[in-house]
C-alpha cells in the first residue's frame, strides 16, 4: 500500500491498528503467547499490524483503479478463455481480445483450465469455517465484563483448542467485529456453502474460554460462589445467522501461464486461511505483474525488438512461485498448530511460544507462529524492489542474447 500511496485511504477505510495479537488455550482463556504491539512491529517489519474488512479493502483499491483508468466492468461470464490469440469469451457471444489475459478468478478458475489444459477440481481438507461480523453494540449489549475486556484490547484474539479453533477482532474503526471459527467438515462431499444458524457454531465450541466474573460469600457452606461465563459462547450468541464454507486446497501447480495468459491469487496458489494472508499473497501478485509489464512498454521502442509478453510472464512465475509456495506450506503448518489435540505435544507447543524472545530479531522458533525470521521475510519483503531488480537482469540478458 506504501508503494501505490493508498495507506492513508485504507486507514480511513476503518483499517484498525493492532495493540495486541493473542493465542489462548481452550479451556480457559489464558494466553500461551502475545506478539507485542504496534512500535515493535514498526520497529522489526517496518509498519504496523492493521486488520481491514474485506470489502473496504477492495472499495479503496476499486476507486484508485478506476482514478486511474481502468475499466471494470462487472457481472460478465466467462465461458472460454483462448491462449494462444489471446481472447475471452462471454457467456452473452461478446468477445474480449487483449495482449495480456490475467485470470485471477478463484479456486475454481477457468482462466486456469484454459492455461493447464486441463481441469482441476479442489480438494476438501476435512476443515469448515463459519464467518461473520458483529456490530459492536450488539456485543456491548451483553454486559458482560470478560468480554468487554477483549473489546477494550482492540487486538486479535485466536483461540487454539482439539480440531477447532477461533479468530475475533476488530473492523470499521471497531464499530464491528470479525468472528471466524475453524471445525471438522460436516457438509456432503460437493457442497461448498450453507447457512447455519448461531447454535450450530454454538455447539462446536461449547465450554470454550470459561471466564470467573465474580465471587460471593456462600453464607450456608461457608464457601465461595464462583460466577462463570462463557465467553466465546456469548460472542457466538450475538450472530442470528451465518455462512459455513468448506475450506478447500489444490497441490501445487506446475506452471502459472500459457502464451499471454497468466494466472493470480487463490486460481494459480490457494492457500488454507490459517495465516491470513491469502488476499495479500495476491495483492503482491498483481504488485509483481503491473511492475514487470509496465517496465517491458515503457522499455519498447522502434529501434528494438518487442519482447514477447510470455517471456515476462515467465519472469513472474520465477518471481512469486517459491514465495506463495512458502506461504501455502507455513498455513498448512499453521492448521497443526491451531488444532492440537490435548497431550504431550500440545504442551510442547505451548513451552515452545511461551519461551519466544520477540526483543530477538533474528529469533527462530519451531512454530512459525512464533519464528521472528519467518515473519520479517512474509512481511518485510519488498515485492515491488526485487521485481524491479530482477526485471533489470532479465532485460540486460535478453539483450545479450
């Protein structure tokens, strides 16, 4: 965001700054780690940890896309996609021809079976996530003292507990709140989505976090009355109803583009949602892909042979594969982390990030969660720099050739 000089339009989006970012156990709530807060993430990535609501995200890049420009037009089908001309076509006859066809349309992409030719179906992993966003005053309307704790935070809160866990934080300037929740799928195979209603979320994570809100002298046993509450369960509560999505995956392909078509985002690497950086992956994506080509036209001249687009599209492929890859395979540990059952090694886990040095820039740590090094390299990294740089290699060696 730095690079397009849209990082003042996504703070005034809602994009809420992080004080805190917490796992929990289960049982009880208690914290197992904290990553500290917004100076020492300016001081080891370099900027701040914001969380945005999705779609405030893609409204400030729409209005920048189209003060620049860009024609976007919206509830068209693609029903072929041509690799070798290259055009699509729409499900209404209309043929679109261009230079350069970018499919970044999802897991179940066509762009993709036109590029591979052949078609991939997803794979179910056996996880389902149930999604949605609360307003605040509806929780306010609780009442309820250890959830308004979280509230006053204004950090992410992750709960890890056996083959589940939870994901509560802010948006929209914390006027409202996203709750994601992890469980076993229990769709029919080839059914992707599904309304649920709050008892159902309520019934995967009951017992979940209970939190003493009082004691009170017990006159005839002489001992003390201990109030609970439950606290994820009463977050749960405030949500009528809510989509659950099964949460699919694809093996790694083995090339991203034919010709003058490429592939971007969830339709070339889709990732698990086990360290939320899907949509980042693919912004970067596109970052990488309007660097490149926008280097190759402005290098054309009369006096020079045109490139072909493909060979830059090849650059691309070289540049982002190993880097998705990394970040595909460190959600897929992440999902281990999470969903430990109870037992010798979930104690082990929790030994390992509780002894976290984050004062130790170069730290490293089993779980990637906790590995200093691991997190300064998937946000740290300056995609648009090393795009520019190997852009510059790729060009003086084609020359030479």
């Amino acid at each position: 965001m730095d690079y397009y000089g849209l990082v003042e339009k996504v703070i005034a989006a809602g994009a809420v700054e992080l004080q805190t970012n917490c796992i929990s156990h289960y049982w009880d709530g208690s914290i197992i780690a904290n990553r500290p807060g917004p100076e020492w993430s300016k001081k080891v990535f370099g900027h701040s940890h914001y969380v945005l609501h999705r779609s405030d995200y893609h409204r400030v890049l729409y209005e920048e896309a189209c003060r620049l420009g860009a024609n976007i037009r919206l509830d068209c089908e693609v029903t072929q996609v041509n690799c070798r001309v290259p055009y699509l076509a729409l499900s209404t006859g209309e043929k679109l021809h261009a230079s350069v066809i970018i499919g970044a349309d999802g897991l179940r992409s066509i762009v993709r079976d036109a590029v591979l030719g052949r078609h991939i179906d997803p794979e179910e992993t056996g996880d389902l996530a149930f999604r949605g966003t609360i307003p605040l005053e509806l929780i306010e309307d609780l009442k309820d003292p250890a959830v308004q704790c979280l509230l006053d935070e204004t950090g992410q809160r992750l709960w890890l507990g056996p083959f589940h866990h939870a994901v509560f934080y802010p948006v929209r300037n914390k006027t409202e709140w996203n709750l994601v929740l992890a469980s076993p799928d229990d769709l029919p195979g080839g059914t992707f989505t599904s309304e649920c209603a709050a008892h159902e979320m309520q019934s995967q994570f009951r017992g979940w976090d209970p939190r003493s809100v009082s004691t009170s002298p017990e006159q005839k046993s002489g001992f003390d009355t201990v109030l609970y509450t439950l606290r994820l369960t009463a977050i749960i509560s405030r949500v009528k109803t809510v989509l659950k999505w099964k949460i699919c995956h694809m093996k790694e392909l083995d090339k991203w583009f034919e010709d003058s078509v490429a592939l971007l985002g969830d339709s070339c690497h889709p990732s698990l949602p086990y360290q939320a950086q899907g949509a980042a992956m693919a912004v970067e994506d596109g970052a990488v892909l309007g660097v490149l080509l926008g280097m190759l036209s402005r290098s054309l001249s009369p006096s020079k042979p045109q490139a072909p687009s493909s060979a830059v599209l090849g650059l691309y492929e070289s540049l982002r594969k190993q880097r998705t890859s990394v970040n595909v395979q460190g959600a897929i540990q992440n999902r281990e982390l999470y969903h430990m059952p109870d037992g010798p090694e979930r104690e082990a886990r929790d030994a390992a990030l509780m002894a976290v040095d984050w004062d130790d820039a170069n730290g490293h740590c089993k779980w990637i969660w906790g590995d200093i090094g691991y997190q300064k390299d998937l946000l740290a990294f300056d995609v648009v720099k090393e795009a520019r740089k190997q852009f510059h290699i790729w060009q003086k060696k084609t020359c030479n050739s």
